[in-house]
C-alpha cells in the first residue's frame, strides 16, 4: 500500500544550526565542531530561540538543535523543510515543543536525549522543598546585613509528614527515595505504571484525588499531556490540606497559575518551588533585569515570600550538560549512518486517535515524562 509519506532522506548532515545556545552549551559546541568541522557555516551558533520567523537562521543545514521554549510547530517545521532540513535535534528528553505528526509527513527525523542526569533533576527538587519549609532564602539575605535576629524563620520537619508524588517515572522515584530517608509517616505515589522498586519502599500508590487530599507535600513529576494539564487547578487546589507545600521540577502546564496564586492568597497553599512555569518562554534562559515583566502572574508569585522560583535550572550540572553534548553528537552520527530510524532516541508520533476525555484520576504517562533537567 503506497503512502502519501515522503520516504526518509539519505541526507548526510554536514552542517547544524544550533538555537537557543547558553554558555553553558559549549561543550556541545566543542563536541559538534570536532564531529562537522569548524567552519563558521559547519556549527551555527544561535542565541534566538527557533519559530517560524527564525527558522530562515538554518539556511544551509541538514539539521537544527532546539531546546525546551523553542517553538518547532507546524509551519516553522515546513519553513524548515523547505530549507532542506531533515534532523531535528532536541536538547531535552521532553519533545512536546515539536510537532512530531508535522515531522513525520515532511519526512524528518526527530531525536532526543532520553535522559542525562535524572538525579540533578530530583536533588534540585528536595532542594526547592528544604529552602522553603527552612526559609533558607530569608534567613541568608538576614544574615548578610548583619541581622542575626531569628523571629520568623520557623519551619517545619519533612520527618512525619504525609509526601505525595505524581508521576513515578526515574525523576519521580528517585525523589521519593531521597524523601523517604526523611522519615515522612506515609510516602503516597500516583502513576498508571506503578513501580516494584517504589512499593518496596513503602509507597502507597492511590489516586490522584488521594495524593492531593492527604499529602503535606506534593512533587510533581508528570509528562504535559492533555489530560494532564493544569492538574493542579482551582478544584484540586480546594480540596488540599492547609499549607500543603507544592514542588514542581517537570512541566509549567502541570499548574494553573492563576488558581496556584489563589490558593497561596487564601492560604491553603503554605508554600511553592517552582523550577518550571507556563509562560516560561518570554523570560526563562534571558537576562530580563533591565526589564519589566509582562506577566503578571509570575510578578506576583515572585513577591510571595512563600514562593521560590528558578528558572529551569535543575539540569544544570556537569553530568548533565556532559551527557546532553554526547547524546547529540551520538545521535547525528546514528543519523549519518543510516541507523537513526532505529535508534530507542528517535521521537515517533503517536497514532491519531480521537482523545478520551480527560480522567484526572488515571494520569497518562509518556516519554515526555522527564523533562530536560
């Protein structure tokens, strides 16, 4: 049976435009200008993020590298088809800013890094947690103006509490085996796979609606999928204890801001860390300090003194960024081999079907799970 499908190129990728570029992507640079050559055209090195105005930046490549805010949608991946581009690479182990059902029918390649340091992810998130519920922030800029005064830095243990984790991919039971050597009284988990490894140490798993009614903690570490978005919302923040602390280390549309900044007015939410945020794209990786923030939501959160905000930074260690630079260059060569379509890195569409309605209880989980941290 004929496909109307193009057939995937032959095409040796000898030049890569890389967007979204960091400093802290020169080890990749190194890694690509050592694999491609180091003429100007053989690397590009672009700060901007990729879109459908950008995409004319990858004239002359075989292949783009995008990372988590770039925007490869529809039209900015037939912009980039029309430029003769076949690989798409992402710096990321999520790929839901890439159409992937738009890849396919131009007959790209997409492939992602699958997983790089899992650890840093969790390690960044109980990081958020102790910072919060032992006023770390306020108690070191006190001291650093000499004020050694104590009143107001009261917090509370992680010993004894209810923790709750929604999603038990590698990121979500690697928290919960750092949380559970705290001594919580119960350690409840929500995932449709659930874990061997998680129920021997005492995991609970339950429902989402029983997670979010029972636990003094909440760490999220869910993929962004339909019936997984703003799953912390208006009805489920109400029905939440008081002063339930809220972790989330894994995807900005896990959380409905405007209801997160209710719940923390109304005092039912007790505290935030937040590593991630919906509207991340205009402000996250960018130097915004000379500038006024659009978004009023995120001004407001960040004057809560309960809140904590970094700015997609949990992956940010040298393991990681090590693995991310080995990763792509792997990738291009399994591509140049002829062997990308086979590789467990290469991101497929899934098969269209009408979607279910969404089950809040039965959170779906998919390879976008662990998030590029």
């Amino acid at each position: 049976q004929s496909s109307n499908k193009p057939e995937q190129s032959m095409t040796t990728v000898k030049n890569v435009a890389v967007f979204s570029f960091q400093k802290y992507d020169s080890l990749l640079i190194k890694g690509l200008n050592e694999m491609l050559g180091t003429e100007p055209q053989n690397v590009k090195v672009l700060s901007v993020l990729l879109d459908t105005q950008t995409a004319e930046l990858a004239r002359g490549c075989e292949a783009v590298c995008v990372f988590v805010n770039d925007k490869a949608d529809a039209a900015c991946l037939k912009k980039l088809g029309e430029l003769g581009v076949k690989l798409i690479l992402t710096r990321s182990a999520g790929f839901n800013h890439i159409d992937l059902y738009t890849a396919e029918e131009l007959g790209m390649t997409v492939m992602r890094v699958p997983q790089y340091s899992p650890e840093a992810v969790a390690e960044h998130a109980v990081g958020l947690l102790l910072a919060l519920i032992r006023k770390l922030p306020k108690a070191y800029n006190r001291v650093r103006e000499h004020n050694f005064n104590l009143a107001g830095l009261e917090g509370f243990t992680i010993n004894g509490k209810v923790i709750g984790i929604l999603g038990t991919g590698k990121i979500g039971q690697i928290t919960a085996t750092i949380l559970k050597s705290f001594g919580p009284s119960r350690l409840l988990g929500h995932d449709v796979y659930q874990s061997d490894a998680m129920k021997a140490i005492g995991m609970e798993y339950c429902s989402v609606a029983e997670v979010i009614a029972q636990s003094d903690i909440i760490s999220l570490h869910l993929p962004l999928l339909p019936n997984t978005y703003h799953v912390i919302n208006k009805q489920t923040i109400a029905a939440m204890k008081p002063g339930v602390v809220i972790i989330n280390t894994s995807r900005g549309g896990l959380i409905d801001a405007d209801a997160l900044e209710d719940g923390l007015k109304k005092g039912i939410i007790g505290g935030v860390g937040l590593d991630v945020y919906e509207n991340e794209a205009s402000f996250f990786f960018s130097d915004c300090s000379d500038q006024i923030i659009t978004d009023d939501t995120l001004s407001r959160l960040l004057t809560y003194h309960n809140v904590i905000i970094t700015a997609h930074q949990a992956f940010l260690t040298k393991e990681a960024l090590t693995t991310i630079a080995d990763t792509t260059v792997h990738n291009i060569r399994d591509f140049n081999a002829g062997i990308g379509s086979g590789s467990k890195n290469v991101c497929k569409a899934p098969p269209k079907e009408p979607a279910p309605p969404a089950q809040p209880d039965a959170l779906q989980r998919g390879p976008s799970a662990e998030k590029p941290k």
